[in-house]
C-alpha cells in the first residue's frame, strides 16, 4: 500500500516540504500526495521530477489533486525544495500590521500632530492596498473610543476586514476601558504574537 502524505490546504511551500520529509524517509515505497490547488501540485510534481522519483499518475477530482509516485530508489538525491517552488506572490497589504503606539503623528506641534493622525487614519480606509490588523498601544487607544473624531474611519475599516487590537492595559490606564468604540480588547501576547507573525510592520 502506498504512504498518504495528506498536504491538502496547506499554504506555500509546505506541500513540497512534506513531501521532501516523506521522499527522504519512505525509500522503498509508493506515495500519493494529496494537495489542493494546482499550484500546490505543480509544485510537488516539479519537485518530484527533480528528484529523480517517477510519478505514476495524477488524479483530479472534487477539487483535490493525488500524485501518485512509483516506489522511491535507495539511492535518489532529493532536490532543493526552495529551487523547485514557485509560491504565488501575496496581494498588496497582506500579512501587514499598523501598529500606531500614540495619538498624533510626529514631535512639535501636538495640534498638527493630532490632525495629521486624523488624516493617515481617514485615508487608509480609501487605499487599495490596506493592512490585516491594526494595533493600537500607550496613548494611540484614544482614537478607538467613543466621540474620538478617528471612530468612523477605523470603525469603516472593521467593517472592511481588518483586525483591530486594542491595548487593554492602556485603556485600563487611561481610564477609558468603558468607552472603547472600536476593536477588540486585547493583551500584550497577542500584540505582540501578531506582529511577530506578520510580514511587515508599519509604527506610526
């Protein structure tokens, strides 16, 4: 019987990946690799070829792909899976954290700081490219609450999708945990989780 090697909806390159795992430890055996896009069975099938490993058929049906392999030789070299994967390009502004740490932008005038932020925030809601999450800390909280003049752009945002995470320990602070407007009431491991996980952080 052939080894299952299940890489249905993983992301780029983890089907290739696994299947490099399955390729260097089940010498001797037949594989199905079963995958769900066709990217994905590209991917795997390029990485196969490269590998030396003979694929005995390709099977499409209910939106998966199964590749079946022949049994894989002693003595094959398996292939770099980073030269064999072609991962699709993200869109624009995906994977992107905002992280805005005060209520104003920039030092000097505290008024034209305050309508700068005002501005960054009302034009985000009308870009094409926008981030995943936004993350608000320290004195930034204040332009989530309730009568802040940012509360109907940020709030235009969520509806769009994007993630809000708003410092609990900073409203706390401020004495103002009662009138969030916007977002949900998180934690600094979450905070800092998302950023870490994200591929670009922008600090205002």
């Amino acid at each position: 019987m052939p080894k299952i090697i299940d890489a249905r909806g993983l992301p780029c390159p983890q089907p290739v990946l696994k299947t490099k795992e399955a390729v260097e430890q089940f010498r001797g055996e037949s594989l199905v690799i079963i995958v769900t896009s066709r990217e994905s069975s590209n991917n795997v099938e390029r990485f196969l070829s490269h590998s030396g490993v003979a694929i005995e058929k390709i099977e499409e049906k209910d939106g998966e792909y199964h590749i079946h392999t022949h049994e894989i030789g002693a003595g094959i070299q398996t292939a770099s899976a980073s030269e064999t994967t072609v991962c699709p390009a993200p869109p624009p502004g995906a994977g992107t954290t905002v992280f805005i740490n005060k209520d104003r932008i920039g030092h000097g005038s505290d008024e034209l700081g305050i309508n700068l932020m005002k501005a960054f925030v009302a034009t985000i809601k009308d870009l094409s490219v926008q981030p995943k999450t936004i993350c608000f800390m320290n004195s930034g909280v204040k332009l989530t609450i309730k009568g802040a003049e940012t509360l109907p752009y940020l709030q235009e945002l969520e509806k769009k999708g994007i993630e809000m995470l708003v410092c609990g320990t900073c409203l706390s602070y401020f004495n103002l945990k009662e009138q969030i407007g916007v977002g949900r009431i998180s934690n600094m491991y979450d905070i800092s989780e998302t950023m870490l996980k994200s591929s670009k952080v922008i600090t205002i």
